[in-house]
C-alpha cells in the first residue's frame, strides 16, 4: 500500500474514534477488517475519491451494521 493510501486510511481510523468513539484497536481492526482495506490496495485511487467522513461512516455501518 502506497504512502497516499496509508495516510488516507489512517484518517479513517481517526475519524470513527473521533466520530463514533471508538477505541484505536477497534477502530484500527474495523478498517482492516471492512471492504476499504483491500480497496485501498487494489485501487487507490478510485477508492480515495470520497471523503474520509463518508468512508468512516461507511466502514462503521459494514462493521457494525449501522450508521
């Protein structure tokens, strides 16, 4: 995973801590974990397109089944 990739997801662990209070592990193994993770390696670019809010909301409602 690039440099780029690695800051993007790095922003969407802060923002679910930081949005849906979640401890760093979990939110670190949500991501891991989500459809975003393997995105981010398979395709980047198309994947960095959305904002990191919305990618956090969306990891947050695939992981845990809400929003």
């Amino acid at each position: 995973m690039g440099v780029k990739a690695l800051s993007y997801m790095d922003s969407v662990i802060l923002a679910l801590i930081r949005n849906y209070r979640l401890p760093e592990e979990d939110a670190t193994r949500a991501v891991k974990s989500s459809y975003l993770y393997e995105s981010l390696i398979e395709n980047p670019t198309d994947t960095m397109h959305d904002s990191i809010n919305t990618s956090a909301d969306n990891v947050y409602a695939e992981i845990y089944g809400e929003n």
